[in-house]
C-alpha cells in the first residue's frame, strides 16, 4: 500500500517574529518550493504525522515588524493549526526535581509513564503555568511519594535539548530531605522508589537533569564524595579542582594492544598506532587526558597491584616521549563479578576525577572500544567515542548503535580529529549550564 507524501512546511523565524502567508483568510506557513522574498538559513526540522516542518532563519536587513510575534499567535483564530503546534513545540520547557538524599545516598523513582517510562528518575516534573521552580518541585514529589519534602537550596539550573528536535527543556535541581520514609506512591506515576549510591543511581537514569544534578550533589556532599573509594595512579597533586575540558580514556585495544591472557608485564604493553598522536592533538586542542581502566588480572590476583604500577609508568613514559602527560589514571582492581563502584559501566571512576581534578560531565568525553565504555559514558552525561578495527565493531554494533555513540572511528587518532574538528575547547565552545 502506498503511503500520501508528507507535506513540507517552512517555519521562519527571527527575533519572535513568525513569517507567514495568508491563504483562503488563515495564516499558514509557507510551503517548500514556494517563492519567498529573502534568503534563509536552515535550523532544524520538526516532524509530525504527516508533515514536515523545516525551521529557517531569514537574512534580512530590517526587523519585520509586520510579522506576527509567537506570543499573539495561540490568540488568533485564524493561524493554522499547524503552526501552532509547531511553535508550541519549540517552546522551552521547565522542569524541576530534587536530590533527595540519606547521607551518602539519594532517592530514586521508577516512572510509570512519560520520558522515564521504565527507568528510574529523580524526584519531580513539569512545572503547571505560573508556577515557580519550587512550588513545582514540592508539588510534584509530594505527589509521587506521598511524603512531606524540604528543600535545602537549589543545585544548579541546565539545559538540554531533544536529538533531532529543535527544542529545549530548562531543568531546576533542588537538594532536599524527606520528613518521612513512610512513602505512599501515586500508583498511575511511580512504580518503586529506592535508595541508591550516586555511583548506582547514575547508571538507572536516562534523564540528562538528574545526571548533572546527581553529580552535583556529590561534589557538594561531603559524605557522598568520602563513601566513594577508587584506585588511583598518583598523579595528580592534591590541590583545588579546577574545572576543565576533559576526555576520558580507556586503556586496552585504545591506547594500547590487548592481548590474549592480558597485558600482565611492561614488556606486554605495546601502544596502538596513532594513539600517542591522538592524545597529543587532544591535549594541544586543550583536554586534559585521563586513563580509566578495568584491570580484571588484578582482580584475579594475575597481576598484583604493584606490577600494574610498572606498566603504568612504562606507558606514562612512551607517553612522556610522545610530549604528552597525563592528568590521572584510575583503575577498578576488581574482578568482573564485583558490585563495586569503579568497575565499569559504574561511573565512579568518573566521579572521582570529577571530585579529585574537576570535570564538568557537559564538556567531557569518554572513549573506549567496548560498550560498556559507551555505557559509561551515558551514566556519566558525557559525550562517547566507540574506537576500533571495523570486524571488532561489526560484532557489537546492535549493542552500541542503542547507546547512540557520538563518534564511531577506527581508532583513536582518527576519534580524535573528529572531535577537535567538531568541539575544540581552545575555539572558546563550552557546555551550557
């Protein structure tokens, strides 16, 4: 059976000022192909059941004041129904939520419905019209626990857009308490609650506002950041954090040849092609590099700790040679059946270079060649890089097409042209927060 071809609409804006066409006594959007008095640059498309909306900038040398602004549009009878599902469309939302927390640990839902349908989330949700942040964020998590909540003060505000979409959503993190564990869940909402280590509830959420609001909280938690225990080279003095662009990277099969039986001495440790070129265009487009690795031999007592120690600086040397250096390396010395926090795809290693360095998740990246490195990088709210031969990623490619990485390469080197080339941060592009 044949399917109708979707209409194709044009949606121009500048400024709140809407370009439309008036046809038969309704104002609609102009439509593809037909003539229009200035150029435009495109923005974006919005798609609906059967139609098309292509989001355009006019260049113009005036502002058009005849056009209709966006606000006087939801007033009028005669607009299109279209357009104003379009421009509603494009309006920011604003969401509010709360880290609810219990010492070192905070409070999570598992929604019911909605974005989060099936996953676990903070605390909170969309703010009614008029309402303020928090007003908004005691309403709705006292709805979906039943609990009495107190707000301790507001975690930061972020912003977050959809993929595909030309539309954001403004989300406030407050940090509060419950009065009462004696929780009564709103059963059309929420289906379990729980208290879990930042570490944990990272990996539960796919709500990037919860992410970045968890992470905050830890950083601000003295009891958060001390419960967390993660192995670390040494590298890094103990001095104030200072927060900067950061990538994170995984060790065997990105910097180094993995091996059958693992790397086990210093002699195994061969560095892959165009690896140290890699991170040394990385570090001079202005990341600073960090090694996080899962090291099972060491958790199978294959390779005691102080050996690792010795690959370690024979690679911190090639590296040295190479003109590049290292921030910190952290590794999990647990073996893969471990519930620890540092063994990957738990973020902890993530967490505590946040902690240790200062690494704001909105201007990081993570690259390794398996998937959970993807998955890591998800947890932490941070971009990925999936590196490696093409057989290698032909075998895992349903698994890591789902984690949408945001760069797939060959290997590093090849990774990390990408990413100087789309988002240097000695160009001045920094995350919004």
């Amino acid at each position: 059976m044949a399917h109708a071809p979707r209409r194709e609409h044009l949606f121009i804006e500048t400024d709140g000022q809407v370009f439309l066409v008036e046809d038969a006594g309704r104002l609609r959007f102009p439509r593809k192909g037909e003539r229009l008095p200035f150029r435009t640059v495109p923005q974006g498309t919005i798609a609906f059941e059967g139609d098309v909306v292509h989001r355009r900038k006019p260049v113009l040398e005036r502002h058009p004041d005849e056009w209709l602004g966006r606000d006087a549009i939801f007033d009028r009878d005669d607009v299109d129904g279209l357009v104003k599902r379009a421009i509603y469309t494009t309006l920011i939302r604003c969401v509010s939520e709360v880290v609810l927390s219990k010492g070192p640990r905070v409070l999570m839902v598992k929604a019911v419905r909605g974005f989060s349908k099936g996953h676990w989330n903070l605390p909170g949700g969309f703010m009614d019209y008029g309402e303020g942040p928090e007003a908004g964020v005691e309403r709705e998590a006292e709805e979906e626990i039943g609990a009495d909540v107190v707000l301790d003060g507001l975690l930061s505000t972020y912003v977050s857009g959809f993929p595909g979409k030309p539309s954001y959503t403004l989300g406030f993190v407050y940090r509060g308490r419950v009065r009462s564990e004696s929780f009564h869940l709103k059963p059309d909402e929420i289906e379990e609650v729980g208290w879990f280590t930042v570490d944990k509830a990272l990996t539960l959420t796919r709500n990037p506002f919860a992410k970045w609001g968890l992470i905050d909280f830890f950083l601000q938690s003295p009891e958060a950041r001390r419960a967390l225990r993660v192995r670390r080279h040494g590298l890094a003095s103990p001095r104030r954090p200072v927060v900067r662009p950061t990538i994170f990277l995984d060790r065997d099969g990105v910097i180094n040849r993995g091996r059958p039986g693992y790397v086990r001495t210093p002699d195994h440790f061969e560095f892959l092609p165009g690896a140290r070129e890699g991170m040394r265009l990385l570090q001079d487009a202005g990341w600073r590099l960090v090694v996080v690795t899962n090291q099972d031999p060491t958790g199978w007592k294959l390779v005691p700790e102080r050996q690792l120690r010795r690959i370690h600086e024979r690679m911190l040397a090639g590296l040295r040679g190479a003109g590049v250096g290292l921030d910190e390396i952290y590794y999990c010395p647990h073996h893969v059946f471990s519930d620890c926090a540092c063994r990957k795809p738990r973020p902890g290693m993530l967490l505590a270079a946040a902690r240790d360095l200062g690494v704001d998740p909105r201007r990081s990246w993570m690259v390794g060649d398996k998937v959970l490195d993807l998955e890591t990088g998800r947890a932490f709210g941070c971009r990925t890089a999936w590196v490696g031969p093409r057989p290698w990623r032909a075998r895992f490619r349903k698994e890591a097409a789902a984690l949408g990485p945001d760069v797939v390469a060959d290997d590093l080197l090849r990774a990390a042209r990408t990413i100087v080339r789309r988002d240097a941060p000695a160009r001045g592009r920094r995350a919004t927060r």
